[in-house]
C-alpha cells in the first residue's frame, strides 16, 4: 500500500511525515519468510515470483496504518494507492 499525505505544516516535525520502515533486515526477512510466504503476500500484484527476484514481503515492514495513526496530527491522507505491478531487473 502507499499512501499520499499532505504535511498539516507542524515546524516541530519539519512539515514531513514518517513512513513505514523495516522491522527486520532483507537478509532476515529472506530468512524469516519462505518463497511461498513471499509469493502469497503479493498476491494480486503482477511480478515475478521466483527466488531470485521475489525478496520482499510487507511483513518486513511496520504496519503502515499504525503509523499513520500514530502521526494522525502530523499529515492528512490524500490518497490510498494499491501495488499492482513490480518490475526488476
């Protein structure tokens, strides 16, 4: 999921916001998640799925509407976006 959010210009944060970062290392994640964990998770979203490409999953990441709320007095969502498509390489 990405999110579009419009800074509501509090000086203390420098009118930005913050964004959902990892809770774990690729490396551990890689580790942590199998290819099928991996591969269920992006369900829906147009990619390849094999070893070599597939080396991310949103559980490697905090859970961005807790952050989101977390900063409710920070910023406004603009907009909701949903991932459909991963091109690497």
């Amino acid at each position: 999921m990405v999110l579009n959010a419009k800074s509501l210009g509090h000086p203390e944060s420098y009118c930005s916001s913050s964004h959902a970062a990892r809770v774990m290392s690729r490396k551990k994640s890689r580790a942590a998640f199998s290819l099928e964990d991996r591969s269920t998770a992006t369900a829906g979203v147009e990619c390849r799925k094999d070893e070599g490409v597939l080396d991310e999953t949103p559980a490697a990441y905090k859970d961005i509407e807790r952050v989101m709320e977390a900063q409710g007095d920070l910023v406004e969502v603009v907009h909701t976006l949903k991932q459909v498509l991963c091109v690497k390489g």
